[in-house]
C-alpha cells in the first residue's frame, strides 16, 4: 500500500496483516475478532463558551477489546481527532497490555478542540461533560481512561471527580489513572512513558544490536515533541549522559550540536509557549528535525511524521517510537533497506500504561507505592517484553529464513507483533466465544 494520504486505522490493518503472516498459534480463524474495535461510542454535547455562546463539541471512546480485563486508554485533546485515529489508537492499545502482560483490554478516546484557544474553565466544562456522556460505559472494571495528547493530571482530576459524583459512596480512584499524586496519583506515572523508553532504548543498545551505537553516554539524540513524553524524555537521555542535540515543539524546532541546555529550553518554553528562539540554537522546522545527523531520533509527538517522503532521508541509526504510529508501513520498508532500527511504539511507549496499571492496583488497595518500587517494576517489565521482542524476532528470523515477506521486513514491530498477537489469539480461544 501507498503512503499517500494512509489512515491510521490502514496502517493498524497493514500492520496486523504483517504480523498474521507469522502466527503460528492455530488460532487463525480467531485472529478476525481482533480486525475490529468490539463498540464505538460517538457523542456530541453542547458546551457554554467563556464568552456565553454555546458550542456543540464531538468526543469518541472506542473499546477495541476486552479479552484481557478492562478496556484502558488514553483521552486526547485535539482538532485533528477523528473516529478513524481514535480506533487505531485503541487497538494500539490492545497490543501494548498484550505485549507487557497487562489484565487490561485496549480502548482510546478522544475530543475534537483545540484546547490551546481554551480556557481552563472551558476544558474543566468539555471534560466534564464528555465523562458524563459516556455514563458507565467507563468504570473500574470497565473501561479506564488515562492522559493523552493534550490531556494531563488535571483533565484526569476533572474525570474522576465526575464520576465520582455518579458514583458516590464507592471508592472510585481506580477509574482513571494518571491523576495528580493528592488524588490517588501514581509515584513516577508522570514519568513513565519516556522512563520505559529510555529502558528500552539501553536495553537494545546493551544487547549490541544496533551495530554502530555501543552505549546511550555521548550519543546524539534528537527529540520531536516537548510534551508529557518529549521533555522528560530529553531530561533522562541526558541523565544517562547523551547529548541533545535537537527539539521541537507544535510550532518548530531548534538544534545545537554541542547539545541543547535543558534548564535553559524548559523555563524558555514556559514563559514564551515554545522553543523556537531558544538563545545559542538554531531554529529548525519540524522536517529538519527528523532529517537531523543524530543517533538516536525519538518521535514524541504526532503520528505519521516518517513517511516514504523522508524516510531515505533519516540519518539516524534507531529511530524510538515514543509517539503512537509515528512510522507509516512504507517507511518500516525503507528503514528496513538502509540498515535503520526501529524500535516499536508498542513496547517502547508502553511504560504509561505499565505504570497506569501499577496506579490502578495501588488505587483498589488505598496503597500509595515508593517511587522506588513503581521505577524497578517500571524497569522489570518493559526490559522483559525487550527481550521477548528480541528473542521472537530470533526466532521468526531462523524459522522462516528464504521465506521473508517481499513486501514488508520481518522488524521488531512485526516480532511484538506476533508476541502480542498471538497471546490474545491463545487467550481468546481458551476463553471460548460467547455463548
Ligand atoms: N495514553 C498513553 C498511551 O497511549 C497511556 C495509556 C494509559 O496509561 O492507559 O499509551
């Protein structure tokens, strides 16, 4: 397939049909069950604006599946939200819990606004009426939303402070992880996602796969994105000792090769709402930025940014997914061709709902876990399901040699994959179908 104009949900499509290929679970008749999200709910709500007009405002929250446990799932903020996305990042979702061994199911939501022309009072308004639209389609034992793009631990406050009101009478914490510390938050959620991406990222590293990169200390990386994921990813690259050599934000990016002062770049984002213009940096766009001479390239922002269009242009040597579907299947190919890891956004950005699920258990119990703990269970897992991605694209690899698929390569996206694929197929089958 074409990269012009993909859906993501096409992408999910190629990518599971990639994966199929090599599944060997004798669940084949079981794998279409997982083609498509099991309920789609679609609302539109009026919302009174700051200025007393009314806007009528469309959310999604897709269940893609609940074979595991509790559907769980991020709620994004932002214009481009459509039910196609919402869908494809749901059953990205699935193959995430699937693939850390989560109890959880995979589900996304999402509302159309531009939550930067919004008041806070306006998104406490949005959120609130979202969360209530929804009613008991979400619930602890449900479906648990989480933060996304452009949602954080106050959206998350607004969610289960609504519920709650639903509700009263129970303890309702774990309906929505990723919320602030005082309110039942997780040590560490915050920080999570780039957490289990930088273990991922040493973990490869460590293994010696990536031939030309022998340790993250004195690596170059660049980052696109200063978001949840983004600006702590930069700041514990850098504590690993890599350099930082270029960021970006909605609005642009900046380089210096020497590596970017990160004290500097984040209260300079603070006061002035982005990078761009960062004194001692060069300002580059959003393109340089993954065409940028670095080592390590971390997409952490929106996906579909590597496409065949600049995919021959990449220089760097792995590319992390920290975003969710950063990569199109056209580019895996030429990636694959020039030599360029990929890490998957599956395993790698999988630490939020890792700790997501870790907050989840600390909320049904009324516990609060040392950061301690919550990092080194962080760091347990997600080294665990690395090396199972490895050892399966090892094995894939001698198993099927002289037989590789001459559209697509046999990668760790596709070996995650299979892992995770093929675990829900099993899972499906010993469940049996209802009735
Ligand atoms: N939104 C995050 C993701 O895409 C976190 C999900 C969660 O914590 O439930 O993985």
């Amino acid at each position: 397939m074409s990269d012009d104009d993909i859906t993501p949900s096409q992408i999910s499509a190629v990518n599971l049909q990639r994966a199929q290929r090599y599944i060997d679970s004798g669940q084949d008749n079981l794998l279409p069950i997982l083609k498509y999200p099991r309920r789609v709910i679609s609302v539109n709500f009026p919302i009174e604006m700051d200025d007393g007009s009314v806007e009528v405002f469309r959310g999604y929250r897709v269940l893609h599946n609940r074979t595991l446990g509790p559907g769980k799932g991020g709620i994004r903020f932002h214009p481009e939200v459509d039910l196609d996305e919402v869908s494809a990042l749901a059953m990205l979702m699935t193959w995430k819990c699937a693939l850390l061994e989560i109890p959880f199911g995979g589900a996304k939501g999402g509302v159309v606004c531009d939550p930067k022309s919004l008041s806070q009072g306006e998104l406490r308004r949005i959120t609130r009426r979202f969360i209530s639209e929804l009613g008991d389609d979400l619930g602890p034992y449900t479906d648990i939303p989480s933060p996304d793009l452009y949602t954080d631990e106050q959206t998350m406050a607004w969610v289960y402070d609504t519920y709650d009101v639903m509700h009263q009478g129970n303890n309702n914490r774990a309906v929505v992880t990723g919320k602030p510390l005082l309110l039942g938050g997780s040590p560490g959620r915050r920080e999570a996602t780039a957490r289990g991406c930088v273990s991922v990222t040493e973990y490869f590293i460590h293994r010696g796969l990536i031939p030309a990169l022998s340790e993250l200390r004195g690596s170059r990386v660049a980052i696109q994105g200063f978001g949840n994921v983004g600006e702590v990813a930069a700041q514990l690259f850098s504590e690993c000792g890599a350099i930082i050599v270029a960021l970006s934000d909605s609005q642009g990016g900046i380089a210096d090769g020497e590596g970017i002062d990160l004290t500097e770049a984040s209260a300079f984002k603070k006061t002035t709402g982005t990078l761009v213009g960062l004194a001692h940096t060069e300002t580059i766009t959003n393109s340089d930025l993954l065409e940028i001479d670095c080592d390590v390239l971390i997409p952490a922002a929106l996906g579909r940014q590597i496409t065949a269009d600049n995919a021959g242009s990449i220089k760097a040597k792995v590319i992390v997914e920290a975003a969710n579907g950063p990569v199109t299947p056209a580019a895996d190919r030429i990636l694959a061709e020039r030599g360029i890891w990929l890490l998957p956004d599956i395993l790698v950005n999988a630490g939020g709902v890792t700790v997501s699920y870790f907050e989840w258990l600390q909320n049904l119990d009324n516990e609060t876990w040392q950061l301690d703990e919550v990092n080194s269970r962080l760091h347990q897992r997600m080294r665990a399901s690395a090396e199972a991605t490895i050892a399966r694209w090892q094995y894939l690899q001698c198993d099927l040699s002289g037989n590789e698929d001459a559209e697509y390569p046999l990668d760790l996206r596709t070996a995650a994959l299979t892992l995770a694929v093929d675990r829900l197929a099993q899972i499906t089958a010993q469940r049996g179908i209802w009735p």
